[in-house]
C-alpha cells in the first residue's frame, strides 16, 4: 500500500496537493475529519461548527488515543483494496506516529500565509467555516497547537514531522512544480515561495 500524507493548517492547500496527485497519479483521497463527522452523525448533530468538530475529534482522542483517527481510517480502508492513498487532514502527531508503522509512509506539510488561508476560507464558503478575522483566528489558533490539550490539535506539531515541506502562498504554477518535486523524490525538500 502507497500512502501519503498531508498536513498543514486550514485552507493552506491540502486539497490542491491531494488533487494533483489524484488527477495525475491515480490516489484516492480519505481525510480524517471524515471519521469525526460520522460521529457527528452518530449522535445525532445537525448544527455544528469547526469548533464542534474539534471538541469531538479531541474527545475521540482522549478516549481511544491520540491516534484513534488514523487507525479507523486504516480500518475503513483495509477494506476498500486501494493501494495509493492520501490521508488528508491529519492533526495529531498520534496520528503521524500511526501512519509512521506502515511501510513507505511519506508525509507532506503545507503551508500558507494566515491572511491568504483566511481569504480562501472565505471564499469556499463551507458551513462549518469560520466567517469573520477574528473567529478564524481563534479556530486556526487552537487548530495550530492547543496548548491546553495534548490530544487536541496539533497540526504544526505534526507540520514538523514532515518529509517535505511546500509553501502555497501565489504562484499555483511553481507549486505544481514543487508538488511533483517531492512526489518524484520522495525525500526531503524545502521550498520557499
């Protein structure tokens, strides 16, 4: 089984990374958060927000360890026969550490700067997204390391686990380029545009 990871704080460009390599590789995509609105579902939520979302990916950690939603992914997928994956939206280093015993695991950060992340949350518009300056700030804070909480977010924690490491901030251009640069490689590189 092929799988890659990526990591980086919320609309950074994970979904850019996981496109490219969709579109020109032949992955399939799982993100983590999928787990977490199952459980939303499960219990019957119909209102919920991304904070709503991390109390519960939190709570899942807590009770069944930090790298709960790895695990269930992989279990979910075992099923399934792929054998190129990309597992979006990891947030623990728990979960690194999990996907880090399965041969060939190859994690990829990406990063952005918090005013253009804030401008591309505003303009895809999910419900759970935050809608103004000041409650992104808050989100992406507690997304980024929530000091409070080992089992809570952590994703520049896990940013610094990272075999590569891309910036996304302009040129779409160079970073297809530096995409393929690291999927070719699959070793260390660091850009910086």
């Amino acid at each position: 089984m092929d799988i890659i990871g990526i990591v980086g704080p919320l609309a950074c460009g994970k979904g850019v990374v996981a496109d490219y390599l969709i579109k020109n590789y032949g992955y399939t995509s799982f993100s983590l958060s999928f787990i977490v609105h199952d459980e939303v579902r499960k219990r019957g939520i119909t209102q919920f927000d991304r904070t709503t979302l991390q109390d519960i990916g939190d709570e899942l950690r807590k009770k069944e360890g930090d790298g709960v939603l790895a695990k269930r992914a992989m279990q979910l997928l075992a099923s399934d026969k792929k054998q190129k994956i990309i597992i979006e939206g990891i947030r623990n280093p728990g979960e690194v550490e999990y996907l880090r015993t399965i041969p060939g695991f190859f994690l990829i950060s990406v990063d952005s700067l918090q005013e253009v992340r804030f401008r591309r949350v505003i303009e895809r518009g999910k419900p759970w997204d935050p809608k103004d300056w000041e409650t992104f700030l808050k989100v992406d804070g507690r997304d980024s390391i929530d000091k409070k909480n080992s089992s809570g977010q952590q994703v520049r924690a896990c940013m610094k686990l990272a075999d590569v490491h891309l910036k996304n901030n302009t040129d779409l251009t160079q970073f297809y380029n530096d995409i393929e640069k690291a999927f070719i490689s699959r070793r260390p590189l660091r850009t910086e545009h």
